[in-house]
C-alpha cells in the first residue's frame, strides 16, 4: 500500500506545481482602444489587458480599482486638465521613449537663403528657454509630469545665435515682415487645440510663442506670432513651402517623418508612452517591473526547474519506499 501510495504522489506533486506556474495574472493593465499599448502586456504572461474606449472611461476605472494601472499615449494620458479632475491618480513615468517632435523649416536652396540661419536661431532660443526654466513651467501647464528635456540637451546652442544675412529668412522674419508664421495642426490634445476663443492653444502654441520672444529679445525687435492651422501633415508641408504662410511648422512631427528637402530644428517635446496609477494600485519600483519582456522567460525557466526538483524529489520517495517495502 505504502509502494502505491508514493506513487500517487509523483502526479499530485507535478500537478500542483503546474498549477502554481499557470495562474491568474498578477496585474491589471488598462489600455485605450486603437492606441497602440497593447504589445507591452502581451509579451508577459503575468499581465491582463483591459481595454477602454477613452480615457475618462479608463481613468474611473483606474480609480476605481478595477484596474492595476493605466498605460497609453503621452499626450493623451499626461492631460494636466484631465488629470486635475481625479486627485487619486497619477502620473508615474514614461517608461518608452518614442516621439522626439522637431520643428519643420524649408531647406536653403537658390531661390532661398536664411534658413539654415533660421533653424540655428530657433535652437539657440530652445537654449534659452530650457536655461531660464520656462519650458518646465509651460510643459507643466498641459502636462502632470516633467519634461524628458532639459538644457544639457541644447548646451551646445548656448549664445550660438546666427548673424542674419541680408535678403535672407531670418533676416526678412525680423526686419521686414516683424512676424513668425508657424503651421500647426489641431491634435485634439494638450499639444494643440482649440480653446474657448476659436483660436489655437496648447503646448506646441506656448513653445513657438516662448521661441518667437526669444528670438526677439536677442535681436532686439519686436515680433508677433502668427499661427495656421494647416488640417492635416501633408497640408502643413505645402503650406510652409509658401514662404509667405509659414516659416516654420510646429505639428507633433518626427524627425523620420521630414521629407528630404526640409531641415529640422532640435527636438522641442519629448513623447511615448505612460503608466498612470492610482491610490489603490499596487506598489511598484518601476514600470520596468511590469514591461520587462526577459521577466516571463526567467521566470519560465525558474518554473522548469522546479519541475525537475520535485520529479527527482518523487523519484527518491518512490525509491525509498518500496526499499523498505
């Protein structure tokens, strides 16, 4: 009986260590639907995905305790007027980094010189900015978290303004025309939209109006902003190859996004994707705890060797007990 009942235990033992691998999953992710945040669960076994249809949907959620955590788009997810409505949750951490947005401005040709002079002049005012703390306070403004950059980012733009040439773009920009014409597009978010008023607001807007008094304060001129909403990408292209709409563009664009013949300032706004929490969710070091996609294979290959250790264990107290028998 005794032979038999050791044998009994070799399934028993194996099925409760299955069973200890192949549980529920340990966290709860809420994703926005059509966002793209879904492959960061996938590739871990130990997270469960819900999906929602916006972000308030999501956010009650989240408060709610239905859910672990939040992940999604940067500029929809770091709302700071969305985020104001729900004192419990917050704004962790971006834990992918994948959208540098930059400035579109037309390249020198023939036809047109100063544009280069142009880029290097935005850039020394992305200095400027970074260096006096106002891109901090303005990223603050439309965002619950900190911006990824900083002045060691643009050092080397520090006090390199460009010296105009005459009949050029800049020169035109702050001695002819004493405006800065920027494409932007309606991005339905704290990057750009439209306020109360009818007229473009948003992050993108402050930055180009922070760059443009920059470039007037160290010239010495007076210079006002001019926006144009351009409706979609392609637009704000055509748009700023007329020199007399636009300047430059200022449309959530990336630097692989440019056409070739067009140059690009430094970038002005760092994107990719959040991790929102709540009072009720876990506690965690970092979202790298959740999204490390070697996690689930060593935990794999920590479950397999449990297996080993308890078929050898079993192997052995079989042995023994039918020894004795």
């Amino acid at each position: 009986m005794r032979g038999i009942a050791a044998v009994l235990i070799v399934p028993i033992l194996l099925s409760s260590s299955w069973l200890v691998a192949s549980g529920e999953a340990i966290y709860s992710i809420g994703t926005i639907s059509e966002e793209g945040s879904s492959h960061f669960i996938a590739q871990n076994s130990d997270l469960e995905e819900m999906e929602f249809e916006n972000v308030q949907f999501a956010i009650r959620s989240l408060r709610d305790g239905e859910v672990d955590f939040l992940i999604g788009p940067h500029h929809l997810m770091a709302d700071s007027e969305v985020i104001a409505q729900w004192p419990t949750i917050a704004v962790d951490e971006m834990f992918d980094i994948s959208d540098y947005f930059v400035a579109i401005i037309r390249s020198d040709n023939s036809q047109e010189l100063g544009n280069d002079e142009l880029r290097y002049a935005v850039n020394s005012a992305l200095a400027d900015i970074h260096q006096r703390g106002t891109a901090i306070s303005t990223h603050q403004l439309w965002f619950a978290d900190r911006p990824q950059l900083d002045f060691s980012d643009f050092e080397s733009y520090e006090d390199a303004w460009p010296t105009p040439t005459e009949g050029g773009t800049l020169h035109r920009i702050l001695y002819e025309d004493s405006d800065l014409g920027v494409c932007m597009l309606d991005q339905e978010s704290p990057m750009t939209r439209y306020g109360n008023n009818g007229e473009l607001v948003g992050f993108e807007v402050d930055m180009a109006e922070l760059i443009m008094n920059s470039i007037a304060s160290h010239y010495e001129v007076e210079l006002t902003l001019f926006t144009h909403d351009s409706g979609v990408f392609d637009n704000s292209l055509s748009d700023l190859s007329e020199s007399d709409l636009c300047d430059i563009a200022m449309s959530s664009v990336k630097q692989d996004q440019i056409p070739g013949d067009f140059i690009s300032s430094s970038p002005y706004h760092v994107g990719g994707t959040v991790i929102l929490s709540s009072s009720e969710s876990p506690e965690i070091d970092s979202a790298m705890e959740l999204f490390d996609s070697q996690k689930p294979q060593e935990e794999e290959s920590e479950f397999d060797l449990r297996i080993v250790a308890i078929f050898v264990l079993s192997v052995f107290i079989v042995r023994e007990v039918l020894r004795k028998d």
